[in-house]
C-alpha cells in the first residue's frame, strides 16, 4: 500500500519534470496535510497552493519540487529559505541538505510552523522572525538562498550573501495580478549570471 505524499510524488510530480530522485523521496516521506489548517487537510495532495494562516499560501507541491530541483542542495549545504510559511517547503529541504535557517515576517505563522516541525521531529531547522529581504548575515553565505515569496527587484542582501558556487532561487515580478518569472542565479567568483525557469504566482515580498 502506498500512501498519499507517495503517489503524489509518483503521478504528480515524476511527470513533470521532477527528475532529482532525492527530492522525489523526501516529498514521499513528508506528510504535507501536516503543515495545513484542519480545513484545508482533505486537499493535501491536490497540486495547489492552498490558504494557511495570516492570508498567505502553502506553495504547489510541483513548485515546491522544482524550485528545490534548481537549488540543487547537497548534503553539506546550508540553506537559506525567506517565507517559512507553513514549514513545508523547509522540511523539505532540510532532508536535502545539513541545516536550514528558514525565516519568516509573520511571528505568527514562524510560531505555528515552528511547532509543527518540532512534533514531526525536523531537528536542523531553524526558524527566525525577521525581514528576510536583509538576508541573515549571522549564517552567510549560504550555499542555497531560496525565496518562497514574490520580489519585484532581488534583494541586494540575498545575492550578496549567497556563497561562490551558491544558487538563488527566487521569483522576479509584481507580485498581484501578473505571473512572475522564476529565476536561479549563480554566483562564480564575483560574477553572478541568472537562468528563467518559469511563471508562477507567488504572495509578495513585504519590507519588515
Ligand atoms: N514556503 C512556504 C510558503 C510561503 S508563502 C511554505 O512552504 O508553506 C510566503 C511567506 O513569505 C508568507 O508566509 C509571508 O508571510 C512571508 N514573507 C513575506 N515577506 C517576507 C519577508 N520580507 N521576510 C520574511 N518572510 C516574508
């Protein structure tokens, strides 16, 4: 018997461009009913952004993949997500690399996911409240930078921060009515080049 987050990585998210078999393990070991409001849990393994708490989204589990997939985290990185949100997109990486500092605007909803992580028993996850447009300069740079919500410019700090070698994953765009564009930037030395993936919608970047 298979359970749901494993079909889910099977029929949803292996046919679609999700090739990295690591990532397509962990999302099969993680329960993301888990990281929902009671209401919300039955539509767990639809492929939808759903609504959490504070009038922000739990990220499409296909988008939650491939922008990991673009992250490319190895075992030893640490990573950076800006947009803890529901914890989600954080427990994933957090089996894909050696620690994640995950922050979060909302105290609120990094209090909740923080709870949430804990009972599921994530151990390398640190969640912080701040501005992560600053970046968080205590544990630069990081190896992965990855941003959970919309930008229109990129935020100065984060590419600073992000070590040589190091990918940011992060949508570029006006964050309302229009898709935007995701992006990975590289860094190699002092040079930072960047490659579009695809639209999506994601909630905007606020300033703390
Ligand atoms: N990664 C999340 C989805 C996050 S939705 C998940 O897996 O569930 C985007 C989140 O970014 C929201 O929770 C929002 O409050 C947060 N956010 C918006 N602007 C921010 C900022 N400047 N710094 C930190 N978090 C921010």
């Amino acid at each position: 018997m298979s359970t749901p987050a494993e079909r889910m990585a099977i029929e949803q998210l292996k046919p679609h461009g999700v090739y990295d078999e690591r990532i397509l393990q962990v999302m099969a070991s993680i329960p993301r009913e888990e990281f929902l409001p009671p209401k919300q849990r039955r539509h767990a393994y639809e492929d939808r952004a759903l609504a959490i708490e504070c009038g922000q989204t739990i990220s499409q589990p296909l988008v939650v993949a491939l922008m990991t997939q673009a992250a490319a985290p190895k075992p030893d990185d640490v990573a950076l997500e800006v947009g803890t949100g529901s914890g989600y997109q954080a427990a994933v990486l957090s089996r894909l690399c050696r620690k994640v500092i995950t922050i979060e605007l909302e105290p609120a909803l990094a209090e909740h996911a923080s709870a949430t992580l804990q009972r599921m028993g994530f151990s390398n996850i640190e969640v912080v409240v701040a501005d992560g447009s600053l970046g968080w300069e205590p544990g630069a740079p990081h190896d992965v930078i990855l941003v959970a919500c919309a930008a229109v410019e990129v935020p100065r700090p984060l590419l600073e921060q992000l070590a040589d070698g190091g990918r940011l994953v992060i949508p570029v765009g006006l964050a309302s009515r229009e898709p935007q564009d995701l992006r990975v930037y590289t860094r190699r030395g002092d040079e930072v080049t960047f490659r579009s993936l695809f639209p999506v919608m994601f909630v905007p970047l606020r300033s703390g």
